[in-house]
C-alpha cells in the first residue's frame, strides 16, 4: 500500500525491454543488407536481388509502427505521472515516479531508434532499387553488344556461303555419273537422262519451301494464342515498386519524363 502504483512499474519494466529485443532482432535483419547494397558493384554481379526489397518493405513497415504503438504507452505513463504527482509525497510514490519518468525516457529512445532505422531502410532500398535498376541496363548493353556480335559473324558465315555455293554446286554437278570425259576427242559428254537431277532437285525444293510455310503458317497463328494467354498472367510491377522505395509518385515520373 505504500506504493499503489508498483504493478504498472513491474508492468513496464518487463514491457519495455521487450521492444529493445525487437529493435535488435530486427536491425540483426537489416545490417547485412544494408552493407550489401553499400558494398554492391554495378559492374559485378549482384548478391541482391529484387524479392530484397521485399524484405526491406517489411522491415520499414516493421520500424514504421513502432513510434505510434510507443506513443500510447507515453500516454499512459504521463497519466500515471501526473495521477502520481497530485498525491502525497512519500519516498515510495517519488521512487515510483522517477522510475515511471525513466520508463518513458525509454520510450522516447525506442521510437527516435526505430525512426532512424526507418529512414535507414528506405535510404537503403532506394540505392538498392537504383544499384538493380542500372545493373540491368549494364547486362542489357552487354547482351546488345553479344548479339551485336552474333550478327556480324552471321553476316560473315553468309557472305562465305554465298562465295562458295556456286562453286560447290559446279563441283557437285560434274562430280556426278551424267558428265564424263571423250579421251579420243577430249571433249565432255552429257548424258539425257540429266533432268532427273534438275527434277529432283525442283522436288525437294518445292517441299521444302511448303514445309517452311506450313510451319510458318501454324507459328503465326499460334503466337496470338500465347499473347493472349500471357496477358491474363499477373506480371509484377517493378516501376511500381521502385516507385515506392524512392519515394517518387507517378506524376512526379510522367513530370522527369517531360523535362527529358
């Protein structure tokens, strides 16, 4: 009786620690990714990638309520403070004020740490947004620069075939039985059987061209199948979600983009 107020002490006493376990548990999850993202080179490849900001999401959502559930609990303890401070001044109910006095200083220090690391988190994922967003562009110019490449020794391979076609069919066609060589007059004598060799060869060509076009034919129609079917998959937003770790809305882009 001589402190009436010792259960809400007890009370908080055990409260507030709780929220430092938490503060930590929390930090202990952002710390590695936040010296990632620093450490992260866009010429390299990334340790991070984009279901992280995810993660980062959570932990500011996390670190975001906690000065508003703390300032209830301030609530609370100026109530005691002040329901206190209009009773009588013993030695108990003073060491029972302090000590809720202290409680709230904790609080106060538990929702400034958990704004700091609010604003880490946010800092943190707009680099990590930013560091993803250039580290595409950086494999994109490298994968335009290999098809780049690939065309040319195309281009190349054609340019050889197309040098070395006719000769090869010359070589072909005389290499086979229709020709052979006159040693008495030295001179070549064809066969006339030699349009089984042109009528094959029209044949094949003809079914090969059909071929192509049936393929072709079947793909195009085919493909606006697949279109259709892709665009009722949901696709995730990724502008969308940079758009809301940096902190830039829609017409803030639209407005980036006009000046551009």
């Amino acid at each position: 009786m001589s402190d009436p107020f010792w259960l809400h002490s007890v009370l908080f006493s055990t409260y507030l620690p709780a929220w430092r376990e938490r503060i930590l548990e929390l930090e202990r999850q952002f710390l590695p990714l936040a010296s990632a993202a620093h450490a992260a080179f866009i010429d390299e490849p990334l340790s991070l990638k984009y279901n992280n900001l995810n993660v980062l999401s959570k932990l500011e959502g996390h670190f975001l309520q906690m000065p508003t559930i703390l300032a209830g609990a301030m609530d609370v303890l100026d109530e005691l403070s002040a329901l206190i401070s209009s009773m009588n001044k013993t030695p108990s109910i003073q060491s029972g004020l302090q000590n809720l006095k202290n409680q709230r200083r904790q609080c106060i220090a538990y929702s400034r740490t958990s704004m700091h690391l609010q604003q880490r988190v946010q800092s943190v994922a707009r680099l990590l947004a930013d560091t993803l967003l250039l580290r595409d562009q950086v494999v994109t110019s490298e994968q335009n620069e290999q098809i780049f490449q690939l065309n040319k020794s195309a281009v190349f391979i054609t340019r050889l075939s197309l040098l070395y076609l006719p000769p090869s069919f010359i070589a072909t066609m005389f290499g086979m039985n229709f020709f052979a060589m006159d040693q008495d007059n030295s001179t070549i004598v064809g066969t006339s059987m030699i349009w089984i060799f042109f009528a094959a060869s029209a044949g094949l060509t003809a079914l090969t061209f059909l071929i192509y076009y049936l393929l072709g034919h079947r793909h195009s129609t085919a493909l606006p199948r697949l279109t259709e079917r892709g665009q009722t998959v949901p696709q995730r937003n990724f502008q969308a979600m940079l758009r809301r770790f940096t902190g830039t809305s829609t017409f803030d882009t639209e407005l980036q983009d006009f000046h551009a």
